[in-house]
C-alpha cells in the first residue's frame, strides 16, 4: 500500500504539497511568468522550431535571429520541485498539473 508525502507544520496540521507533475506545452505561450517566481529552478524556456524540435533560449539575447516558430516553457529539473504551486498560481493559461508524491513502501 502506498502513502502520499505529507508535512507535519508547527501548527500541527497536516500539509501535502503537490509537485509539479505535467505542462501542456499546446496551451504555453512562453510568457516565463512561471519561470520567473520558482525558486528552485525547475523550469526552462526553449524554443520549438517548426518541425517540433526543442532550441535553446538564451533568455538574455534579443530574439532578432530566431531559430524557433514559438517559445514554451519545459520542465527541467523535475526532482527540484517544493511543491509550493507558485507556477500555476501565475500560469495566465492554466498549463500545469500538479500531483501528491506517493512513497514505495521499504522492505
């Protein structure tokens, strides 16, 4: 039987944080609102060019020679994830999916 990680606050309330789990890459606008409040860097902005392959950004060159059709946000470092929601809490497009760790039980 598995359990979902839950935090125990000062308070004594029980706290489950969900991490981030998915982006729906179709409704990002790669507007980097998301990228901007985590604090744990794991997101990361790339460009996809016009056969659906991902290009890097660099975020601090101007866009004037673009290799990519569209910018999108991905998720780099998926592990980073404090589960503090902040990403969806900005998305204007409602593009993440956010779900409860589940333990494996130990033998």
């Amino acid at each position: 039987m598995s359990d979902t990680f839950t935090v125990t606050l000062p308070s004594g309330a029980n706290w489950t944080p969900s991490f981030v789990a998915a982006l729906d890459e179709e409704k990002c606008i790669g507007c980097g609102r998301c990228f901007k409040v985590c604090p744990r860097g794991v997101l990361e902005l790339v460009g996809l060019n016009e056969d659906g392959g991902r290009v890097r950004v660099d975020p601090d060159e101007d866009d004037g020679d673009e290799e990519y059709e569209k910018k999108v946000m991905t998720i780099a470092h998926q592990e980073l994830c404090i589960g503090c929601t902040a990403c969806a809490k900005i998305c204007p497009k409602k593009c993440y999916t956010h779900a409860a760790a589940v333990l494996e039980p130990s033998d």
